[in-house]
C-alpha cells in the first residue's frame, strides 16, 4: 500500500510542479498598452492609421445591342490601407460605372504580418443601402501586437476595427 501511495503521489506532485512552473513563468498582460515594448505599441498605433488610394484603370465603349446605344464604361480600384510593414490590412473594391450608374463592383481583402504579430480579415460585405449611383462595403479587420513565449507566439493587444468604403459612379470614393 506505501509502495503505490508513493508511486501516486509522485505523479501528482510532478503534475502540479509542472503545472506551477508553467503558470509562474507565463507572461503577465495588462489591460491597457502601459507595459507594451515600442515594437508593439508601433502595430497598435499603426493599425489607427489609413491610407486610401483610387486607380482608375481604363475606359472603354460599351455598345447595347438592343437600343444601338453606346456608352463610356470606365473601371476603378478603391484601395483602403490599415497598419504597417508589420501589421497591415487592405481593402479593396473594383468598380465600373457608366455616366448614369456603377454597372458592377467585386471587393476582396489582403493582409500581411511579421511574426508574432496578427492580421485576420473577417470579410468584406456589400451593403444591403447601396444604390445605382453608389455602393457600400463593410470591411471588418483584426490586427494585433504578439509576444513570443517558450509555447509558442501569444497576442497581447488586438482591436477590431469596421471600414466603410463607399464607390460612386464618377469614380470617387470615400470611407468612413
């Protein structure tokens, strides 16, 4: 009965030791950004920051068989940035509009980090309040400040942010 009290108790008290270790020499995170390193409050300051860019990419005629009528149709590309070299998100949106309407539009996402950091794109969604003359994407991001820790990367600080990028049939956009 000694021998397998002692056999049982020497695993339980390895566990709990490890267990101890692993707990006490985990990193400890605040709450605020107060005990953040520069490289981490750099991704957090970065992500508030946007930078938007419209391309208009090419003109060309469009000819309706049904009514002989021919019309200009130009394309643009809305591009609105979050972040930095080390944490950063893009939303785009493709759009071709005509004199009297936006004839079609595509959106998509990219994004890119340097480790430990993170980027996630939660998608991009039209808006149900677009209309001929303009339309509405709702870009949804996450980016985050990492640590690395001997069991693997952890984030300590990450925020959410929405991005409205509305296109309009003259080839200017705005987001909000």
């Amino acid at each position: 009965m000694i021998v397998f009290c002692g056999k049982f108790y020497k695993s339980i008290t390895a566990c709990a030791l490890s267990l101890g270790l692993l707990l006490s020499t985990s990193p400890t995170f605040a709450l605020g950004t107060e005990n953040l390193t520069p490289e981490q409050l750099e991704v957090i300051n970065s992500a508030k920051q946007v930078r938007t860019s419209i391309t208009k990419k090419s003109d060309s005629l469009n000819t309706r068989i049904s009514t002989s009528a021919v019309s200009s149709v130009s394309s643009y590309s809305f591009k609105l940035t979050r972040g930095s070299f080390l944490a950063w998100s893009d939303a785009i949106v493709d759009w071709t509009a005509n004199s009297t309407q936006i004839t079609s539009s595509d959106a998509h996402q990219k994004s890119g980090y340097v480790f430990p950091n993170i980027v996630r794109t939660n998608g991009i969604t039209k808006q149900k309040s677009s209309a001929a003359s303009y339309h509405i994407y709702l870009s949804e991001t996450t980016i985050g400040a990492g640590v690395v820790t001997p069991w693997g990367d952890v984030t300590v600080y990450e925020t959410d942010f929405s991005d409205y990028l509305k296109v309009y049939k003259d080839g200017s956009a705005t987001n909000y």
